[in-house]
C-alpha cells in the first residue's frame, strides 16, 4: 500500500513539474532554439562578366570582373538559405561558376569545362587576344564541348553547367552549412580565369545574425560590413582575399618589376584584393578594443603566411555544421588589463564558427579560407603581409587600420594619410593606363620605373601629392538581391 501510494505521489510530481516546467519555458534548450529559428529565403545575385582595366604596380592590367569588381561581389546569407546565382557571360570566353559548397547537385558544380590537358586552345585567353573574340560557340553557335580534349581518357559531361559567350547559366545551392566559402570561374584554364580576377567570397551566417554593408569600393566592392551576432553584440567585418597576377600578353608581363624590386624572387606579383604597396588595400578602421571578424582567404597557386604585426588575434574553423556542437573556449585572465592598456571583453565561444587556437601567424594554403576574430590594440597603421617575405615584396602588404582618438594630433595625422591614400587609390582607379615610377616602400627609398627596372631617383614620393580624383560610380553590390524580407 505504501509503494502504491509512493508511486502515485511520483506520477502527480512529475505532472507538475511538466506542466510547471511548460509554463516557464522548460526545458530551455528547446525553447531557446525555437526563438532562434528564422524562416529560410532565397538570395539572387546576377553576375555579368566584365573587362576592366586596373594598374597594378604602375602598369596597366586587363582583369576580368564579375560586376567589375575584384574582388566579386561578397555573397552574405544564413544557414539554411537557398542561393541562386545567374551567370550572364558577356565575355569572349567560356565561364564558368564553382563554388566549395558541399552536398550539391552535380548540375550546380560547374565543373564541365575542366579538361584534364589545360592547353586547349579555345579556351586560352592569351592565344585568342589578336582574333577579336573568334571563340568556337561564340553566340551559342555549335563549337567544341569547353573541356573536349584531343588527349587522353576523359570524356566530358554531357550536360554543360557553364556559359557559353552570349549564353546565361543559374547555380542553385542550399546553405547547409556556416562558414566562408569561395565562387570562381572553373573552365580551363582555370589560373588563368582566377588569376585574371573571377572570384568572390560567400559568407553564410548563423540564424540570427544580421550585417549592414559599407558602401562599395570602386574596385574591391561591398567586402567590409557590421555584423551582429545573435547575442546582440556587433563586429566589424572584412574580407582579404590574397592572390597572384600572372603573365599575361603585351605590355601586362609585368612581372620583372616585382622581382627586381625583391631582388629577383620567384614567382609573380602578389595582391591583397587585387592591390598591391604602391596602393594597398586597408582592413577596418577599427577602434581601440573593438572586435573584427575578418575572413582571409588564399585563391592563389602558392601557399601564404598571414601576420599582423602587433596583434594575436583567434583562428576560427572555416566551416562548421550547426549539428555538429560547440567546442569549448574559455577566455583566461579576462580581469587583467593586456599589455595595451585595455581589459579584454567578455569572449564569445561562438563567434562565428568554433575557435580553433589564438595565433599571430597563420599558414594558408591555396584554396584555404581563415575566419579570425581579432581585438584590436594599440592606435597605429599596423602593417600586415605574407610573412613568405619575398611574396610580401611582390605585393601582397595589406594594412590593419586602428583609429586615434578623435581632436589628437595623431588622429589628424593619421587621417592626413588615410586620405592621402583614399586619393591615390581613387586617382588610379580613374587613370588605369597610366603607367608611373613606383617607389618601393620595403628596400629602400628609391623608385622603379616598369620600363626601366632598377633605375634610382632621389623622389620617393613619386606617386603622392596628386589632387584627388572624383570616384567613378560603384555598382558591385547592386545585383545582390534578398527574398524573404530579411533586413541587412
């Protein structure tokens, strides 16, 4: 009788305790997870391939632009989102998109153009200059399969998810997972077409993330932002994509300007977004103690060694599945001031994607992406680079902008140069053809002409002082476009 009785007091407490547990919201994890949930929409972005040229190192460079920016315009969406990106070729080439999604439709891969022999000559872009665009299935006139070869086993697919010249393609992929992702043109062959400047970033964020975008670069587009996470806090956002500009035909083999400037290192020019030290691309500002959430990225054939000189700042997973859980990161010392004077903030272990160690060099292999969370310290231009030296000589020298105080002689010095370079960045984007000495500003001050490499001057300032030039009109970010109602 006791038992029966002891049980049935169980049975009624555990009823109230549910019924209790309901009304308060119990068990939390569910209900957590419910308000975190937001219906899923579909992104658009329409991609028209276009020529542009940009001086590189005081030479003029024909580039080949999605929307006429290099980088391409930055993708941003959340787990969960369709994104359907159209591709309108109104090149003389083949092109293609590929993404590093994974779990796709193969139809989506943009792989058929891919030939195991990349000589194949209709799709060379350097042996078709002097023809005018006599491409084989230009105008979606029959022509050979892009990644027909004459030379071996391959056989390609019979479907073609590439753009003929003329000829529009739609990619459609699920975000099914968060991270930093690639897009670049895959038809062979395909350093060339990356080289020449088809890539882009995709960003997909957690459920309950926003972002509001800066206005766009001329040149780099829309690759800075403020997100905010889903606790609320905001963080400032960049992306730097790191690559190499290879020979190219005529007056572009341009590369013996970088080696003699190194003292004939291999290889050729490196850029951060497509600049290099005579114009180099800034990350930020930011201000003292504020967080950043930058995404590195190397789509070059050579490996990188990403610093940042005054700062450590968290290597975060490229990728991550939602299901996969957090791992667990705990912030040390956070009551103790860091040698800048500033108490750390309360870390987040999900910034982004989970932590994987701090760092203040990083290697980044070709294709890799490194999302980093960095604080940043000490007011300054802190100088990053490829710590490969030689390949930071070639270019590739982006800085980290930390802003002084507002009404101190230093802030107004350094805005003096932030708009020195603004202006110089703005000049060569209106004179691309223009072709100058460059002053070296790593071996010395002295000054290379493209036409006569190594001749000494006594004016390193040979490419400052010019009066700024109106910027052309931007309209990289224009073609992205939300359904869903989601405001950025």
């Amino acid at each position: 009788m006791f038992r029966l009785n002891r049980l049935k007091t169980t049975a009624l407490l555990t009823v109230m305790l549910m019924l209790g547990g309901f009304f308060v919201g119990w068990p939390r994890s569910g209900r957590q997870a419910a308000m975190a949930e937001e219906p899923s929409k579909v992104v658009e972005v329409t991609l028209n391939v276009q020529e542009k040229v940009v001086n590189i190192l005081g030479v003029p460079t024909t580039t080949w632009t999605f929307n006429g920016t290099v980088p391409a315009p930055t993708v941003r969406l959340h787990y969960g989102d369709t994104l359907k990106m159209t591709l309108n070729n109104t090149h003389n080439l083949p092109h293609a998109l590929h993404t590093h999604f994974m779990d796709y439709e193969m139809s989506s891969d943009g792989s058929s153009g891919t030939a195991n022999l990349p000589i194949v000559p209709h799709q060379n872009d350097d042996a078709l200059g002097a023809v005018g665009g006599m491409v084989p299935g230009v105008a979606a006139q029959p022509g050979p399969k892009v990644g027909a070869n004459p030379i071996g086993p391959y056989e390609p697919r019979e479907d073609e998810d590439y753009a003929r010249p003329g000829q529009s393609f739609t990619y459609t992929w699920k975000m099914v997972d968060v991270g930093t992702f690639w897009y670049h043109c895959h038809v062979m062959e395909a350093t060339n077409h990356i080289s020449k400047g088809l890539f882009g970033a995709i960003i997909v964020y957690p459920k309950g993330w926003s972002w509001a975008e800066d206005p766009p670069d001329p040149l780099n587009g829309n690759t800075k932002a403020n997100v905010t996470n889903a606790k609320g806090e905001t963080l400032r956002e960049d992306v730097v994509i790191m690559s190499e500009k290879v020979l190219g035909p005529g007056n572009e083999s341009d590369s013996a300007v970088g080696l003699v400037a190194n003292g004939g290192a291999a290889g050729g020019v490196e850029l951060a977004n497509f600049r290099a030290w005579n114009d180099p691309y800034l990350i930020g500002p930011l201000m003292p103690g504020q967080k950043a959430l930058i995404h590195v990225a190397n789509i070059g054939e050579t490996g990188k060694s990403w610093h940042i000189h005054g700062h450590h700042w968290y290597r975060l997973q490229q990728t991550w599945h939602p299901w996969q859980g957090y791992q667990q990161w705990k912030q040390l010392n956070d009551t103790e001031k860091n040698p800048a004077g500033y108490h750390p903030r309360e870390f987040d272990p999900v910034p982004f994607t989970p932590v994987m160690e701090l760092a203040h060099t990083r290697w980044i292999s070709s294709g890799e992406i490194m999302p980093i969370l960095i604080q940043a310290g000490r007011p300054g231009m802190w100088f990053g680079h490829d710590h490969v030296v030689p390949q930071a000589y070639l270019g590739m020298v982006p800085w980290l902008v930390v802003k002084y105080k507002d009404g101190t002689p230093e802030a107004a010095k350094q805005q003096e140069q932030l708009i020195k370079l603004e202006n110089e960045h703005l000049r060569l984007l209106q004179n691309p053809n223009e072709k100058r000495d460059l002053p070296t500003s790593m071996h010395g001050n002295h000054t290379i002409k493209p036409s006569a490499v190594g001749t000494r001057v006594q004016n390193p300032d040979a490419v400052s002082g010019s009066a700024p030039a109106p910027a052309p009109a931007a309209t990289s970010a224009d073609a992205v476009h939300d359904h869903g109602g989601h405001q950025h």
